[in-house]
C-alpha cells in the first residue's frame, strides 16, 4: 500500500480548494443550446471549436484551454457551464464521466476528411474512391458501430493484412483521445482512424508507418513532406489554402458538453438514483473504510460498483456530501450520533448484516485475554453493561461515568480510534468518551493498572498489538479469519448491524421538508461564525488544535535540526577520499531517498523499536531526521563542489588549517549557496509531519480528523488546519531567512560601512 497522511492531508486541501472555488458560483444548468448564450464556456485554443463558440455565443465568457482534460476538470468542479469539443471527445468523455453528457443539438455539419499535399489531385481521386468504396460495402459504419459503443467493453479491432513491401505510407495521426485516435498498451496507434488508416493503405498496397504527433503540427508535416497523408481534419476554408482535403470519411460536428443535473437538483419524482433496497448498489460508488470488513464485503457481494476507500469516517462523509460516492456502509450504532446532528444523512434499514466485535490482544498474552473475558463475565452479570448499552447507544450519552484511576507505574496501553465517533470512542473537552473507554478504563480498574490510550489510524491498530506496542485494540473490531492470524480475540462483547448510509435525498424512502429546502440558511459571515464556535470553542476543541500544533513544530524543529547535523556527518563521509566512509554515505542516500517515510517511519517504531517502551514523538522525530539528512548530505555537498578548489588552496597557502580554510572561507559561501534549496526542503519536512497518526501521534492533522469526527463539518476543520501549517511553516522560514541575511555578503559589506 502506497499511502500516507500527508499525500492525504495534500489531497484534502486541493479537493476542498476545488470543491469552495466551485461552490462559489451556482451552476448554471444548461439544457439547450440557447442555455448557454451566457454562460462560462470552455474552448481548445486555436480549433474549430473556438471560431464557432465566438459566433454562436457572442455574450458567452470564454475560457482557452490546450487540453480537453483541464476543460473536463474545470466543468466537473463548476468552474465551467459547458465546453465546445468534436463529438468523439465529448462521446468519450460522457462514458466515463457520468456526471456529464452532451448535447444533441450539434454547433456544427463537420467532418473528419483525409489531408494531403497541395497538387496531388491522382491521389485524392484515389482515396475518394476507396472512401466511397468503403461507404457502400458497410465498413465505415462497422467501424463506428465497434468503436463509438455505449459500454465500457473492450474494443475490437479487425485484423488487417498489412502490407510488408513497397513504399512506406506515412500516416500522420494526433492519438490522443478514445476512440477515435489513441495509443494502446503496446504502444500501437488504435481506434476509429487508427484502424481506418491500416484499411486504406492495404487498399493502397502500401505498408504503412504513424507518425504521431501534437494536432497542430499535422498541417505543417504535410506541406513540408514529413507524412503523406493526416487523418481526422475538417476541411476548413483555412486549412484549404494549404493542403488538399479527400471527401468526408466521418461525420465529426462540435457539440456542448455540459454537466447533467446534479443530485442535489434532481425532483423527488426522479427516482434514477434513488436507493430503496441494498439491491440498488450493484453499480453505484461505494465508499469505505480502508481494511474493514466492509472493504471485503464490498469487493465481494457488488463487483461491478466502484469501491472507494477512505482513511476515516470524517473523509467518507465528506465524499457523501459532494456526491463523490452514492453511499458507505458502516456501523448503525456509530451512526446514531451523526443522524441526531446531521438532518441532511439517512441510513437505509434494516442492516445488511451483523458481526460480533471484540476485544484484540497480542497473540502471546494469553493471561491478558482470559483476565479480559473473566472481567466482560463479570460486567455483564452485575448489570453494569446493561447500563453501559443503555446509556451509550440508545440514549446518545456524552458524558463519562466516575471511575477511579489507578495511579499505578503499571500501565496497560490500549489502541484506539477516537475519530470513530460515538457512541464508542470520541473526544469531548480535550478528553477521551465513549462506550469502548468506558470498558476499557473500568478493565484497568480491575486489574489496578492505569489505562494508556494510544490514537491510532484504524489501519495501524493490529500491526501495534502484533508488535507489543499497546497491550490491547478497542475500537469496535470486528472478528475475522485474518486477523485472528495476527491478534487473539477476546470473547464478542457487543454485535454491529453495519448499514448504507447515504444523503437523505438519495434514498427512496427519506423524507423530506419542503420548507427546509427554501430555506437560505445562515449569511456567510453567520456560517463562518457558526463554524468556528463549533468546531474551536465548543468542548475546548482549541484544546485539541494546541496539543496538534505543538506536536508538529516539536517534531518539526527537532527533526530539522538532528537531520542538519547527520546530513552534514553524512556529507562529510560522502566527500570523503576514503572508500570505508565514502560507500555507507552513498547506501544511505540512495536507501533513504528511494523510500517513503511512512515506511521508514513504520519499520523504525513497528521493528527496529518493537521490544522498546518508547516514545512515538522520539520516534518520529528519528524518522524524520534520518530522511532529512539524506537529502540535506546531498545539498550540502552540491554548495561545496560548486565553490572552486582554488580558494581551499588559497587558504592554506596563507597559514590557515584545512579546518579553519573550511569554516571562515568555506562554510559562509556553502550556507549562502544552499540556503535557498534548504528552505525548501524543510517546509516539505514540515508538511510530511501530517503522517505521525500512524504511530498514535496526535498531531495538527489527527486534531482535525477528531474534530471533524465530532461536528461532522467537511471543510473547516481542514481550512484551518491548512493555516496553522502555513503559519509554523512561514514563522520557522522567518528564522532561516535571519541566518541567510546573516551570511549575505552584501548584507555583511553594508554593516562594516555602517559601522
């Protein structure tokens, strides 16, 4: 698995860039062409797409792009109301894009001929007969039939005897776009004219060889000679000034690709998306937590839907709310609490199945487990688990019963996830509630240890209990056949219904107010000042957000500051005469620049330090620095190399040492050179601190994900958390920039003249 939380927390930040961009504008639903009169509509620079777009929509505001795919990504993210292509693109695209389609009402009669040089008018009878040829036994519409299908099938090509004597036939194509003209696997130029041009010079009797080329440079390739014929142009009044077209092989008008009405528009009445029964899924977009069991079930009972998996609850309930997935499963009982504060989510009932969650401990504390399963006995026999249940789950509790912590050095580390949400584990003023705390803090009670919570990604909780760093996993794990070859269950201490959850609107049987629906809702500012008591002032939550930002620019500083002293122990080995030094330096570099530091950051606290009680912070901070100063050794010795020899020498030859030549010559003019490519380095040090969640560090990014938890808030939380990082980022720059005016010569000239 190639993942880790800062490519996620980067993800986030430019989904929820796109997403705010997109929301602050309203999509202007284009359902006709006279729809678009005065929309934002896209165009290729410099086709006939542009030229038509500027006489059919005079009032329009246009916007140039050079790739279809940046149109297709500004019209999926409302930055677009509809882009002006030729019918193959907007075909391809619509297939598989099912948010957008295209009109029926073409822009224009275009079509796709074949070009040839100026004065060859034998060679142009010639095709127009093959052309014609062709027309009349059903080959053309064959070939549109196979290739311009409905379905996501794999194309069929024909086979065709290729010619292998003779005068090369070059063929110039522009194979960027299914399915007209496109590179397979193999690298073989396929599709509509792909395969139309193999036809034409087999009736040619000449073999045949691509030229595959930018569109604009087709024309220019012919008049020069380059290629003999360019397949896929409209012979435009313009184009016939320079080349000589063949009749139209393919009918190839521009069209208006629009977005089709999104689900937050569809009527009550129009059920197409509707979910009634779990039936329904079977070619939706599922969303869900990455290595659960319903990642399994998902795989295995709707093969033909697309499965999305997501980190933690907070990301799958964003993806619900911009209709990136149709619906998740996940547990009822987790859900109570989102369904009593989120009016906009609904489940569908009854749930698809139950399992039975335990309790997850080392394989080889088998003391541990027993002590577990007699306490569970106990708790249910004197009706404190009843009482729990009753509390917990049906009525929503948030607060924690008085249990007496033991203050013991004996501690029992146990695995949570606190973004889990209620009623099992959640965060409330700065401090741990739930179902699973409450079990676990009352098991610690009872064997006179004082319970350690370990905050975890859900993915990394069986790796830690495998490895001895927590004692214990509660985070409403379920019983499966894999895990128990890792970790040994303790008996079932509750049973989870897990359900589809999905927007209310999405389901059959939701119901909704239509008085609800008018409503304006808050004014920006309201909402703004809503959001940021919510999800900073309410239950201390800043608590949270303080703890986060210590912990980053702790592991921050610290790793930068070890990484800048081991870079330069590792440069000084790596520019070393003697191969004994010069060799480990080099396997370091390449070692530690060629892997993740997620993974680096696992094996040291999963393998390296699997038998050791220490800290994670520690842990991180070792990580970090070691990849620090693989790239830093590297950077170091680049300002070096990039001073001339000469000065050393010079040096030397006026009485200093090497050591002093290397700090009062040497070293100021390295610092000044490398500065710049420093600093860069660094902020992405910063940054890559978002992934310490791995290892039950609660940083910036974790802070988020539990707030989010709680307020079910999409975007604040990220926003401000995409500020804090700017903020330590730009405050640690300020330092380095002291030290790079420190060691500028200029600024140094400036001060002695003043002086």
């Amino acid at each position: 698995m190639y993942s880790n939380r800062f490519c996620l927390f980067c993800f986030r930040l430019i989904f929820l860039i796109t997403v705010l961009a997109g929301c602050s504008k309203q999509d202007n639903l284009i359902l006709k062409l006279d729809d678009a009169k005065h929309a934002d509509i896209g165009v290729m620079s410099g086709t006939i797409g542009e030229n038509i777009a500027k006489e059919m929509f005079p009032a329009a505001t246009l916007k140039y792009f050079n790739d279809v795919m940046d149109a297709v990504t500004a019209l999926k993210s409302s930055q677009l109301d509809a882009i002006v292509t030729a019918y193959p693109t907007a075909f391809h695209v619509s297939k598989k894009n099912q948010e957008l389609t295209f009109l029926a009402e073409s822009l224009s009669n275009d079509s796709s001929c074949i070009a040839i040089a100026k004065g060859n008018q034998d060679q142009v009878r010639q095709l127009n007969r093959i052309i014609a040829e062709l027309k009349s036994e059903g080959t053309l519409d064959d070939l549109k039939k196979r290739w311009f299908k409905p379905d996501l099938s794999p194309y069929q090509e024909k086979d065709i005897q290729a010619v292998t004597k003779g005068k090369v036939l070059k063929i110039g194509v522009s194979a960027t776009r299914e399915p007209l003209c496109f590179v397979d696997k193999s690298g073989r130029v396929t599709g509509h004219d792909g395969e139309f041009a193999r036809i034409v010079a087999a009736r040619l009797n000449r073999p045949v060889e691509f030229y595959n080329m930018k569109f604009v440079a087709l024309i220019p390739a012919l008049v020069s000679g380059k290629i003999d014929l360019a397949f896929g142009l409209a012979d435009t009044p313009e184009r016939k000034k320079s080349v000589d077209f063949t009749e139209p092989y393919f009918l190839n008008p521009q069209v208006l690709l629009v977005k089709k009405k999104s689900p937050s528009t569809l009527s009550d009445a129009d059920n197409s998306i509707k979910i009634k029964t779990a039936d329904d899924l079977k070619d939706k977009r599922l969303g869900v937590l990455l290595g659960s069991v319903h990642d399994k079930y998902a795989h295995k009972n709707y093969p033909d839907a697309k499965v999305m998996q997501y980190k933690s609850l907070s990301d799958m309930l964003i993806a619900i709310q911009t209709h990136k997935v149709d619906a998740c499963f996940y547990v009822y009982e987790s859900l109570l609490d989102l369904t009593r504060k989120n009016k906009e989510f609904g489940v569908l009932e009854p749930p698809l199945f139950y399992d039975p969650i335990a309790i997850g401990f080392n394989k080889n504390n088998n003391e541990l487990r027993e002590k577990f399963n007699s306490f569970l006995a106990t708790l249910k026999t004197s009706g404190i688990y009843d009482d729990m249940v009753r509390r917990w789950i049906q009525e929503g509790s948030t607060k924690m019963p008085e249990i007496q912590i033991i203050a013991s050095k004996d501690e029992i580390a146990i695995g949570i996830v606190s973004d889990k949400g209620l009623p099992f584990s959640a965060v409330k003023d700065n401090s741990l509630v739930g179902f699973d705390i409450e079990l676990m803090e009352r098991f610690a009670a009872s064997l006179g240890r004082k319970p350690v919570f370990r905050d975890m990604e859900f993915a990394g909780l069986i790796a830690a209990t495998a490895t001895g760093k927590v004692d214990a996993i509660a985070s409403t794990l379920m019983i499966t056949e894999e895990r128990k070859k890792q970790v040994a269950f303790s008996d079932p201490y509750y049973s989870l219904g897990t359900v589809v959850l999905a927007l209310k609107s999405n389901i059959a049987t939701g119901q909704h107010s239509t008085a609800d629906s008018s409503h304006s809702g808050p004014s920006f500012l309201a909402g703004i000042a809503q959001s940021f008591h919510s999800n900073i002032i309410h239950e201390n939550r800043f608590l949270l957000v303080l703890d986060g930002l210590k912990t980053t620019a702790t592991i921050a500083v610290f790793s930068t500051i070890v990484g800048t002293l081991a870079g330069a122990l590792v440069c000084f080995m790596r520019m070393s005469r003697k191969r004994l030094l010069q060799i480990p330096a080099k396997i370091y570099i390449a070692i530690l620049r060629g892997t993740p530091v997620l993974v680096i950051l696992m094996l040291i606290f999963y393998v390296v330090f699997a038998s050791v009680d220490i800290d994670p912070v520690l842990v991180a901070v070792i990580a970090f620095a070691m990849n620090f100063a693989a790239y830093s050794a590297e950077i170091f010795r680049s300002g070096v190399e990039g001073i001339d020899r000469g000065q050393t020498e010079a040096g030397i030859a006026l009485g200093f040492s090497k050591v002093q030549t290397f700090m009062h010559i040497i070293l100021p003019q390295m610092v000044q050179r490398v500065l710049p490519v420093y600093k860069g380095e660094f902020i992405s040090l910063v940054k890559m601190t978002s992934i310490v969640g791995y290892i039950a560090v609660q940083d910036l990014t974790k802070a988020s994900d539990i707030i989010r938890s709680r307020t079910f808030d999409a975007f604040f939380p990220l926003v401000m958390v995409a500020v804090l990082y700017f903020l330590i980022s730009w405050a640690l720059l300020q330092l380095i920039e002291i030290a790079e005016r420190y060691f500028d010569p200029k600024q140094r000239t400036r001060k002695a003249n003043a002086a």
